[in-house]
C-alpha cells in the first residue's frame, strides 16, 4: 500500500510552492487535519486519504520535471512509510470548521500550537484544589491564590474560542486572523486584553501585526 509520511507531505508541498489551502481545496481535505498531519500533533486522515495526497504530488512533480524543474522528491513503496495514527474505524459525528483562505500556513499552525500549549495550562487549573480562607464557622471566601485561577482558568478558555473564530471568521465583529485587534473601548476588546499575555507568549499576536501592520 502506498502511503506518505508527514516530511514527504510538507517536502513536497512546499518543493511545489502550494499552501495547506491550496492542497485541501484540491482535495476537498480537512484542512485542519492536514495540518496536524504534517507538523506530527496527530493523524485523522483516513488511509485512502494519505494515498490520495501521495497520488495528488507525484502527479504534480512529474508534471513540474516535465516543465524543466528539478524536484527529488522520493516516496517509499513499503509499508513501514504509514505513519503512527489514530484513525476513528467507525462511522462518527465530528465538529469541523472552516478555515478562511487568507490565513496563512504558519498563522494556522501557531494558533493550533497555541491552543493546544493553552490547554496544558487549563489541565492544571481546572484540576487544582479549591482553597477556601478558614473562618470560624466554617468555610469562607475562595482564597486569593483560587480567585486567580479561576481569572486565569476564564482568560485561556476565553483565549482559545476567540483563536477559533479568529480562524474561522466572526464577521458579525468582524474578526479574522489577519485583524485579531478590535476596538478597545468594545467588550471584545477588554477581553482579548485579558488574554494578550497568552496570545503574546506563542508569537501569534507579532506575526499578525506583521501581517497586517497594525499595532497593539
């Protein structure tokens, strides 16, 4: 069975001069998946997925060759080439979303990266014990150390939806990768200020402004 890894993929792509987007709307992919695929988070395309992308860039480097370019590009015949995946064997609802084309490769996989280095902080402070000051009848109000992680807990679960959208689109606020920075005297604005620390920690808030050339 002919199969691609995640170094051949993103070899390839980019040999090519093609995008994620321009690769999964070819291929009517996941684009999100893709992602994933070929930066080693995780793999959710399907066998006869990988075979298809394998088929879709040999096809496309032999049409380059044939046009006087030298791409070397060699895809393995056996098997051991399958990368380590977890596939769903069954028939299952799924929540996806849209990824608009103007977001680039580098921005989409730095807000996952975001979000997924998120998730590992809001592991450890929904999972903290609730410290109450002692009182003498009893248990009193939430200590100091408990009320910020539950501020914090509130900014990285607010920091990841609004990445999300930020992806995806929020065009009733007209929000988008390429402008994550709204008004600052709307609610969405004191929230993203809530969470620029987070957002500012992974390089996603620079890379847009430089994208975009706006300030913070």
């Amino acid at each position: 069975m002919k199969f691609i890894t995640a170094h051949q993929s993103r070899d390839a792509r980019r040999e090519l001069g093609l995008s994620q987007a321009d690769v999964t709307k070819t291929l009517e992919l996941n684009r999100q998946y893709l992602s994933e695929f070929e930066t080693g988070f995780s793999t959710r395309l399907t066998n006869a997925q990988l075979k298809k992308l394998r088929a879709f860039y040999e096809e496309k480097i032999t049409e380059a060759n044939s046009n006087g370019e030298e791409i070397t590009i060699t895809f393995g015949e056996a098997e051991t080439e399958k990368p380590t995946a977890t596939v769903e064997t069954f028939t299952a609802k799924r929540l996806t979303f849209l990824v608009e084309d103007e977001v680039s490769d580098e921005t989409f996989t730095s807000t996952l990266k975001t979000i997924e280095e998120n998730d590992k902080r809001l592991a450890d402070l929904l999972t903290s014990t609730v410290v109450r000051d002692a009182t003498m009848f009893g248990e009193g109000e939430l200590s100091t150390a408990t009320l910020e992680g539950l501020r914090e807990s509130f900014s990285l679960l607010a920091a990841n939806y609004i990445l999300i959208r930020s992806l995806t689109g929020w065009k009733q606020l007209g929000l988008s990768a390429s402008n994550i920075n709204p008004a600052t005297d709307s609610i969405l604005g004191l929230v993203i200020g809530e969470v620029n620390e987070s957002l500012k920690s992974s390089g996603l808030i620079h890379e847009l402004e430089t994208e975009t050339g706006g300030d913070e």
